[in-house]
C-alpha cells in the first residue's frame, strides 16, 4: 500500500503536503484522517490511517497495564497519539510536541511502511540509511522469521 520514500518540506505552521500518489486513496477509503505518535525507538513518527491505527491501539490497550514494559509502550505510543485530518490541499498538521520529540525541521522523509508511514528527519533519515546499507547498525543477525524468506 505505502511504499518508497519521499522528501517534503514542512511549512513555517509545521504542515506537511503528502504526496500527491497517495491524497485520493486516504481521502476516499480513510476520510483523510490520520493517527500519528512516536515510534518507540524515539527517532521518527508513525502515521497510520484511522482504520489501521484503531487496530494497533487495540492491541496495545489489551497489554497488561501491571507489566512495566507494556505500560511503558501503552504510554508512550497511545499517549503521543494525535489525530489528523487532512485538509483540502492534501496537507497535514503535525502537532509541535511530535514535530519536536522525533526532531523534524524543514525537510523530512515519509517513508512507506506498507499500512504506515515513517515521518523522519531528513538528514536523520539520510544517516540512519547510509548506516544501514554499510552494515553498522550493530544487528547483523537476522531474526530467525527472516531467514527463509526469499527476496
């Protein structure tokens, strides 16, 4: 469904324009409205359709609130939820609080994740790439669900 990676500025109001490949079909399937929160690892948002993200918070409510862990992830990625909707222009308001915890300035990435995006610092995105293809991530092992997969 969301695949690639595409560079956008951000407006001096924190608006972002997705790109025009997907408008029609959030538009028509989702309403334009959108979830996003922090991804866990602090570094990017997650920006989920409405439908795919009422999936994802159900399974999150449904954690143990008595295991730390799982309040933990409850917390954080329900608690930074805010919901989008686009407007006319196909453009979106990321909240300052998201804008500032995943360090987004002018220029960012979304990058598409299947049934979500990943909204990164460009330069950010950039290096974390550049990290990646040279095989410095420090996670050379690959689980073993990928092992037998065939690409």
């Amino acid at each position: 469904m969301f695949r690639g990676v595409n560079t956008i500025n951000l407006d001096a109001k924190g608006r972002m324009a997705m790109p025009a490949r997907y408008r029609e079909m959030l538009a028509d399937k989702y309403g334009g409205r959108l979830v996003a929160t922090v991804d866990f690892s602090g570094q990017c948002l997650l920006l989920y359709p409405i439908d795919e993200w009422e999936v994802i918070q159900q399974k999150v409510e449904s954690l143990s609130s008595f295991d730390a862990a799982s309040r933990r992830v409850q917390r954080m990625l329900i608690g930074h939820a805010h919901d989008l909707e686009m407007d006319g222009s196909g453009r979106l308001l990321l909240p300052q609080i998201l804008r500032s915890r995943a360090q987004l300035d002018k220029h960012v990435a979304l990058v598409g994740q299947g049934m979500k995006f990943e909204i990164w610092n460009e330069e950010r995105w950039s290096a974390q790439a550049d990290s990646w293809f040279a095989g410095e991530s420090g996670q050379d092992e690959l689980p073993p669900e990928l092992l037998n997969l065939s690409l």
